[in-house]
C-alpha cells in the first residue's frame, strides 16, 4: 500500500542557528553527523536495490492480468511470526490462513464510478506537488501541495461531497469486509476497519517528499502495527489510463504481480509474509482506494460522515 508518514519540521527556531555558548573562539568547529539521516538514505537505498533486484522481467508472474476478468482467484501462503503474539489476544481474527485473493465481480462498474467521481472532486482541492496524492474521508487528511490540510475545514470544498457519496463508501467498504471475512475464514464481529483507509492518485510527477516515494518494498504490518488484513479496490485500469503502477508481491521463487483492472479487489495477509511494492506510474493517473482492516478493537475506525 501507498504509506503515509509525516516528515515535516514544526516552524520555531532552528538550532544551527543557536551558537553554542560552550565552544571558546579557538576550539575548532565540532563536525555535526546526522546519523538518522544516514540510516534512513541506507534504508532507502537497499529498498530500491531489493526492487530493482526482485522484479527482473525474467522473474515476473502475473497473478492476474488486468484483460481477464476474474471471479475469484487466491494463493495460500505461510502466515509469518508477525502475528504470533495476537493469537491469544484476538482469537477468531488473527491471521491462520494467510495469503492473497483478487475479486473482479465483487464491486459493480456504478460503484466504481461513483468511487472514482468522489476521489476526483476531492483531490481536485488539493493535492501533491509529487507523483503521490492522498484523501481520507474518515480524517479528513488531503495532500496539499508538500504537506496535508483537512478538507473539511477547507471553505471552498464545504459542498463538495454529499450523503450519497458516504453511503456507497461505506457500502463498497462492507462489501469487502464481508470477503475478506469468508475468504480468510474470521468472524465478522471480529475484524474492524482501520486507519489509514484512503484514496490515492499516482502520477508519473517527480517526487518532492518521501511522501510521494510509494515505490520502496515494505510490509504493512511493519509500517502499521494494527494491520491485520489488506485491500485495495482499483479504480482505473492498467495499460489503458496509465503505465506501471502494477502491484507487486516479492516472493523467493518469483515476483507475482497484479495488473490493476477498474473495480478489482485485491486482498492479502498484512504480515511478512506479503512483502510487496508498487512500480512507479510512468505514464497516466492511477487512482485506487486502499481499505485497511484490524482484529485490535482498540484500533477501530467509523464509518465517514458528512461534515458541513
């Protein structure tokens, strides 16, 4: 999934202004060494080594194509350690059967539109200065040029959405809720929704923040420690509103990728066990809803409302 993660300094005095009262005229100037700059540049940087190396043509499967149609098509995989310590805690939730599964029928072609016509109204008030944009109608978070803005407080965009648009959200959101709790084998009781659940909008746009660096191998529940379940519902289509942006799966023997199709479902296991990354759109806008579940009550989300 796209990750969003807050960089920005809060405005106030910067220390390297400050002199340092402590250092006499003819000491030498103390070397500064951000070393959590230098381990983030690594991390940075072994992510792309690890994508470049992982997603060789040579390499390539594809799960699912973006020209068929699939009812319904899944991979069983190993659950991970990462959920050992939840078994107990969130019994009849916990991942036991992990692994992956694409839906093709499950969200009708009207949904998706309407879907689609919600995320273009609501990102047309904002937006990135990079290739990765965001909105989240449960907080009200829009990507606004290199930083975020809460659209509700947002004058110009009082009127722009309507209780019609809350409700197919949030009767999309039950719709893949409910498979993800047959697919899996889990009690709907049980599996909440969780945040970040969001819009996105991909273009090939050079990145300014590394909130627009969507492209770096990661696991979901590393980066979210509550996430249990992971979907996406696509809402363009590959090879036909943009190029790349395909979802990739990194696994020992081969990459599997999934071809976006507008109104595809893809679910998986949040865990380890799921590595994946999203190549970089190069062409086009590729818009998506990420829709994130969790088995942590304490991490629940409501549904969105309208708010005026």
């Amino acid at each position: 999934m796209a990750k969003m993660r807050g960089t920005r300094k809060s405005p106030g005095t910067n220390k390297a202004d400050v002199p340092n009262t402590s250092q006499t005229a003819n000491s030498p100037p103390k070397l500064q060494i951000d070393w959590r700059r230098i381990f983030i540049r690594i991390l940075m940087m072994t992510g792309i080594m690890i994508a470049v190396y992982y997603t060789k043509a040579s390499d390539l499967v594809t799960f699912a194509t973006q020209k068929e149609e699939v009812l319904s098509r899944s991979v069983d995989i190993t659950c991970s350690e990462d959920y050992a310590q939840e078994l107990l805690h969130f019994p009849g939730c916990t991942p036991r059967k992990c692994g992956r599964v694409v839906f093709d029928t499950l969200v009708k072609p009207s949904e998706v539109a309407a879907l689609l016509n919600i995320a273009k109204r609501g990102l047309s008030m904002g937006g990135s200065t990079g290739g990765a944009s965001i909105l989240d109608l449960h907080s009200g978070a829009l990507s606004h040029g290199n930083a975020f803005v809460n659209i509700f407080k947002l004058e110009e965009a009082r009127n722009i959405f309507t209780e019609q648009d809350f409700k197919i959200y949030s009767f999309v959101k039950n719709k893949i809720h409910k498979a993800i709790v047959e697919h899996f084998g889990i009690e709907k009781n049980k599996l909440y929704l969780t945040h970040p659940t969001f819009f996105s909008r991909i273009t090939p746009a050079p990145p300014q923040t590394v909130h627009d660096e969507y492209w770096h191998p990661h696991v979901d529940k590393e980066t979210y420690e509550s996430f249990h379940y992971t979907s996406l519902l696509y809402l363009t289509d590959y090879n036909y509103d943009f190029e790349g942006g395909r979802f990739i799966f990194i696994d020992k023997d081969s990459n599997k990728t999934v071809e976006p199709r507008s109104g595809r479902v893809s679910a998986f296991t949040s865990g380890s066990e799921n590595l994946h990354h999203v190549e970089r759109v190069t062409k086009g806008t590729r818009y998506a809803v990420t829709v994130s579940f969790t088995c942590d009550p304490k991490h629940a989300i409501s549904d969105p409302v309208l708010q005026r």
